[in-house]
C-alpha cells in the first residue's frame, strides 16, 4: 500500500471527547469552515448550513447542561469544547424533494456526511479535536438556536484542542471483511 | 486562513468525468480502500460494503451500454473508468433500524458520505480523479452484482488516470451563506 498524508490524517483522526479550554484561532476556523465550504454535494446543490456556536450557555445547553437542554439525551463532554458547529440541511428545492422520493434516497446526508468529515480531517491536521454527534433532540436545538423553518438539523461537530494528544488504536472491520471484488 | 494539505486537496478534488485507459496501480487501490475502511460511523457501525468493479463488461453495465444496463438512467462515462467502486450499505442492526425510526434519521447514509469522501480524496492525492454517482437503478445494480438481500446501494464512485489535468474553478456559495455565527 503506498502511504498518502490522507491516510496519515484519517488514521490520527480520532473521536476526541475532552478538551483544553484554549480557545480555536480565528484563522483555524476559517480553514475548518472553508473545507466543508469546498465540499462536493448531489448535483452541487449545497444543502448546508453551518451554525457556529460558541457562546458557552448555549455550549452547554446543547451539552444537556441547561434547562433547555437537561432533556436532550446527553453528551455531556460537549460543554468541553470551545466551538460547536450544528449542520442543517434545507431548505431542499423542488426537485431535489421529488427526486429523493422517487428513488428513497437522502442525498443531502451524503452530502453532509462529506462537508462536516472535510471539517474533521481538515481541524485533525491542525492540531484540533473533533467528535461526530447524530444523537440529538431535533426540535429542542432547533428553538435554542431559533433556525429556519425548513431546515433540518442533521448532526453537530464538537471542535477544540484535545486534553490528551494520544491517539487511540481504531477498532474496524478488516479489508477483506468490506471490500469484495467482483 | 492557514493553509494545510487537506485543504489544497480538497481544492483540487473534482467530478472527473473522463479517464485514460491506464489502469490503476494495486497499491494505489489499496490505499484508496484503506482510507474508506478506517472511516468513522455512527457508534461505529462500519454500514459499508465496497463491491470493486473492474470487469470491463459489468463496467459497461454499470454506464448504461449494455442490455442489462440500458434502462439505467445513463452515465455512459462511467464506461472509462478502469475501476468503479459500488458502496452498499446494510444489514443494519435491530438497534440501529430503531434508533434510525425514532429520529427518522439516515445516519448510513453519514457514514458512506464520509466513506467515500475519503476513498475521493485519498484517490485525488494519489493522482487519481474520481466522481459520485448517486443517481442509477438499485434494482439493476442489486441483480448485475449480485449482491445480498438486506444491502442497499448507496452511491458509486468511479476512479481513474483523469485525461485532463486541469482543475477547473469551483462553483460554490461564499462563506457568508452558508456559515452563521449564533
């Protein structure tokens, strides 16, 4: 296999549940949001959108720390990290609704998948930590965040410096238990 | 902004939708799949198969040039590329079925997002040019390849030696509409 600085940064990429309080450089961000600006999506539609939140009461209301919060499932360890960003996706044309329908699929989670994963691998090669969180109730963020109607929340990413720089060994599937040549 | 190498990569990353006929190093398809293998998933499911492709007739099929495949919707390009990598998605676990109906979320569909990105870029570095195709008859697919019940084809993603080198300029929303800080 040859070695690539994708794959060095995949393998260091890690989900990092605890955070310094020092804070993410300006500059930093603005690579973080510009990768998943740059990322490709189904016909090029760009569904997202990224709410930066780093205004600590709403941190720890996401966090399940708040009232408004105390009833999400909690991910405590989100109150941690300095930025937060929420993607949603929406408002969907049209013809993006009806297409999706006639073939049962949901592009813009693809789509998402890969803008908020350029944000992770792009915050990994600078020195950040990142953490995926799907698990969250919809409704609840949306008020806290007074988003538009029309969008949907699909997933958060935590962001800050790792407490701890160590990198944990992957737990996956072997090669030959995912790929098959046919 | 800083600079980093995710992000120059993911500059240069685009839809190639013409290839050479050199075929594409094993090493190099390897390391492709290794970067899609270490992917992150919800609770680290790893949903993903990679079904590869090389054959050039079921290639063909797969663009829409043969019997099978002419009732695709056609991609008659895809009939270039050397190598075409089928991504499926599935069984998915009882918890995973019901945790995804309680919050009529996809979260497979996050992570072959995320699965296939990396194959995408970790093949851009490589050389390789590569495009998404999310838009082909599941049924056509599920019979060409024979593939399990209980797997859903999520995208392809075809790769191959781009015969133009050029990168040509990307069309996307600024920063401002799609980043808020709240």
């Amino acid at each position: 296999m040859v070695e690539s600085k994708i794959l060095e940064i995949i393998r260091r990429r890690h989900s990092v549940r605890s955070y310094l309080e020092r804070p993410i450089e300006e500059e930093k961000l603005l690579a973080i949001l510009e990768a998943a600006r740059l990322a490709p999506s189904a016909s090029n539609s760009q569904p997202w959108h990224f709410y930066v939140v780093r205004d600590k009461d709403k941190i720890d209301a996401l966090a399940g720390k708040m009232p408004l919060g105390s009833q999400l499932i909690a991910n405590s360890f989100i109150a941690q990290a300095p930025v937060v960003v929420v993607a949603t996706a929406g408002p969907l044309s049209f013809l993006t609704r009806i297409a999706s329908f006639v073939v049962n699929k949901k592009w813009y989670y693809l789509d998402l998948g890969i803008a908020l994963e350029h944000m992770a691998l792009a915050a990994c090669e600078l020195g950040l930590g990142s953490c995926w969180i799907g698990w969250f109730d919809q409704e609840k963020v949306r008020r806290l965040l007074a988003l538009p109607a029309g969008e949907e929340v699909i997933a958060f990413l935590t962001l800050g410096y790792p407490s701890d720089p160590a990198v944990p060994p992957k737990q996956r599937k072997e090669l030959k238990a995912v790929v098959k040549y046919v």
